[in-house]
C-alpha cells in the first residue's frame, strides 16, 4: 500500500469516526471547498448545504461502517467505491437504516491533504 492509499483510507476512517461524534468541523475539513455531493432525488449539492443539513439533524446519532471495495490512484486525483453500512437514530425516534455503495472522488490538495472533492451516494433504505 502506498502511501497515498493509506491518507485515502484514513480519511474515511476519519469521517466516520467524526460522524459517529457528532463533529461536524472534522468532517467538512475532509471536504474539497468546491465539493458536489449527489444523491437520489436532489439536485446536487455542495459544502454549505451539506453542513445545514447536517445542523438540521441536531442531536441525531450516527453510526456505521465502510468497506473501501476499491480504490485507484489517477495522479493527484483517486477514487474509491465504497459499501456502507450506516443507522441515523434521532432522539427519542426510530432508527433509520440504509445500505449500499458510493463512488468518491478525492483530490489532493496543494497542502498534501487528500480531499471529498466529489461524492454519488447510492445509499437505499434497508428493511
């Protein structure tokens, strides 16, 4: 593993472990400024509009996993496919479950950083 893939990996590992505290300021760090997230059934969208829905979540836990399936270096640009795992429990509600993959683009950054610079999140509801 270069160490490249091991910065890569370790920022997924970081964002998960922020999302499991509630550290929202960890998790946007791990964002390129002009980050685009696309999910089902919204217009994409980028870092603002992901930390107001994060905000909007209030005490929300989040918890889950994230199985790297693959991962490729393109220069300072790389990609992985993950499969995730994640259960969103708000206080005194039901938890909701979802499951599936993402396709993420990283970019390395001027400071070194590896960064989410694009993210297609294909995450469904699981019974």
């Amino acid at each position: 593993m270069t160490g490249d893939e091991a910065s890569i990996r370790q920022v997924v590992e970081t964002w998960m472990t922020a999302s499991r505290k509630g550290d929202l300021e960890t998790v946007l760090g791990l964002m390129a400024d002009d980050v685009v997230f696309m999910v089902p059934g919204k217009e994409p969208f980028g870092k603002e509009a992901f930390a107001a829905a994060s905000k909007g979540m209030g005490e929300t836990k989040i918890d889950g996993v994230s199985e790297i399936v693959e991962l490729k270096l393109l220069g300072d640009w790389a990609y992985i496919r993950n499969r995730i795992e994640m259960t969103a429990t708000p206080p005194g509600g039901e938890a909701v479950r979802r499951s599936g993959y993402t396709l993420t683009l990283l970019r390395k950054e001027g400071d070194g950083r590896w960064r989410l610079a694009r993210d297609a999140n294909l995450l469904a509801a699981k019974v």
